[in-house]
C-alpha cells in the first residue's frame, strides 16, 4: 500500500494521520487499519486527518468501503472524526460519506480543519469519560 498512517495517542481519542495517494486501496487500507488500531488500543474515539493527494474517488467506491467497513465500526467506535486536507476535493463527497455513514449507524463527522475535529472529539470523548469515571 501507497500510504503512511501515523498513530498520534492522545488524550480520550486516538489521532490518526495519513499521507499518501487518494486511491480506494488506500482508503480502504488506512481505515481497517486504524480501526484495527482503535480496537487494540480499546479506544472507542478516533480522528483521522487525510492528507492523500490526488483527484477525488466516485460516490460509489466511497459507498462500497463504508459498507464493507460498517459493521465493525458501529461495534467498535463510538465517534469518528473526519478531516480532509486536500484543497482540490470539493467537499461534496465527505459530505456524502457522513450522510451515509450516518444513515449506517455510524456517528461519524466531517471537518473542515483539525483543530474543529478535536474540539468535537474531545467534547464526545470527555462525556463519555465523566460518565464512566
């Protein structure tokens, strides 16, 4: 696979960084692997900021990993964070891919920066702290 993901602890949540070409392989290769990340580390709460360059992927290769991927992530996340850093994607499709997640039971959030992403992770994460401490 094409793509470096980096692993970024942090308090509550982990904070995924990915680098690399925009391809369904990738994509699909950074999310099981984080989401394998989230479940060994029994942390429910994850932020994934994308750094991948290239053109954006169809509505339907988006689609089909969000299926393949959706029964996991409803078991093992709680709250997913999302940030795209690519300036020549329009938008449009993390916003497809929140609504489709959201119709999958998936509480998933789309940013249009980190610092927007980890104030909501965070605020998810905190609750769910005080609630079980």
């Amino acid at each position: 696979m094409a793509y470096d993901l980096q692993v970024i602890p942090r308090d509550g949540y982990l904070h995924f960084r990915v680098t690399g070409e925009n391809t369904p392989e990738n994509l699909a290769g950074y999310l099981t692997e984080s989401l394998q990340h989230a479940v060994e580390a029994g942390c429910p709460y994850a932020l994934v900021e994308e750094h991948l360059t290239g053109p954006e992927l169809s509505l339907e290769t988006v689609r089909e990993i969000i299926d393949e991927l959706q029964f996991a992530a409803r078991q093992h996340l709680k709250a997913f964070a999302f940030v795209n850093t690519n300036p020549e994607h329009s938008g449009d499709l993390t916003r497809f891919a929140e609504n489709l997640a959201a119709m999958r039971n998936i509480n998933m959030r789309v940013f249009r920066s980190v610092p927007e992403a980890e104030a909501w992770i965070r605020f998810v994460s905190g609750g769910d702290r005080e609630a079980s401490g």
